[in-house]
C-alpha cells in the first residue's frame, strides 16, 4: 500500500522511492529510480527525469522538469516553470548523455518562477533565485541573486526575509529574531 497521493493521471514508473505524505499532481511523470522524500508537493505537468533525487518538504510548481543530474536537499521549492539544464552544449543530432552535469540544490534555497540553472552549477543553502534569473555560476549559502546573467544583490535569512549586515558584519531577520555572520563573503547562522 502506497501512503502518497499520486493524481489518476500521473504516471509513476517503476523503481521509484516516494516518501509518506508527498503529493504527485495531474499530468505529471516521475520517471525510473527516483527518489522522492516525504511531505513533498509535485506540482502539475511536472517530469523528474531518471534518477533525481529530492529530499523532504520540496515543493515543485506546475510546468517544471528537474532533469538526470539534480539533486535537491530539504525544504527546496522550485517556482513555476523554472529550468534546469543538464547539458552544456546541446545538439539534437548529438547523443551528450555521457556528459550529463549535475547540479545540487542546498537546504531551505527558492528558486523563481521561469529562473533558468545552466548545468554545473550549485545552488547553496538558502539562497534565493529571483523570478527570470538565468544562473551561470555557484551561488553561495543565503545569497540574493537576480538577472541575466545573475548578480548577488544581497542576502536572505533561512526565513526569507533581506538581511542587512551592519558595519561588524552582523545582521538580524527582521522576522525570526536570528542572528547572521557576514565574514570571508560567507553567512553562517549564530
């Protein structure tokens, strides 16, 4: 007996791991050998392609593929139609599976609707991915960044919320009451 929700016109292929209380919406695919955490809410017309894997808690929109090769820690969300790529070079008449990139998705990180993560590249803990953003390199833990090719333009409590460090490098969430370092270019959590 499964103990997950899959809609009637979800397709689940076979050697997959869905974790208790995870949702799987209209037309929707999870394709062979995926792993899928528990309390985790696929969104409608969404693939996860052969061997993803999701931690608990992810939260994936409507219209969103998460390609072989990626791989999202707990608490991820993932906005509408947001892209991950998983080749660099593409070419149709060109069979580049050998070359799949991976890309990793930190703990607690948002990703905006139509955002586009080129292959390769991490996304840290608790980064924030504004909407359209196109991600063409790392991006650090708590990092705000937005554009075309992304900028960082701040820095976002685990909450959501814009930190504002002061001259010591300490910041507070105006939300939670937490307390942030900035040092090295690093946040780390008090």
């Amino acid at each position: 007996m499964k103990d997950y929700f899959a809609h009637e016109s979800a397709y689940i292929d076979e050697g997959c791991e869905i974790g208790a209380g995870t949702k799987i919406w209209h037309f929707s695919h999870v394709m062979p050998n995926c792993k899928i955490g528990e309390r985790c809410n696929i969104g409608q017309n969404v693939v996860v392609s052969p061997g993803v894997v999701l931690g608990n808690n992810v939260k994936i929109q409507n219209n969103v593929s998460v390609y072989t090769g990626v791989t999202c820690d707990d608490d991820v969300f993932l906005g509408p139609s947001m892209v991950f790529t998983n080749v660099i070079n593409p070419r149709s008449a060109v069979n580049r599976k050998s070359e799949y990139a991976k890309t990793h998705v930190g703990k607690g990180a948002s990703i905006g609707a139509n955002a586009t993560i080129v292959c390769g590249h991490n996304i840290g803990s608790f980064a924030f991915i504004g909407a359209g953003s196109v991600i063409t390199k790392n991006v650090p833990d708590f990092a705000l960044v937005v554009g075309n090719p992304a900028k960082q333009i701040g820095w976002m409590s685990e909450f959501g919320s814009k930190l504002l460090f002061n001259a010591q490098g300490e910041a507070v969430c105006e939300e939670t009451g937490d307390r942030y370092l900035l040092q090295n270019n690093k946040v780390t959590k008090q």
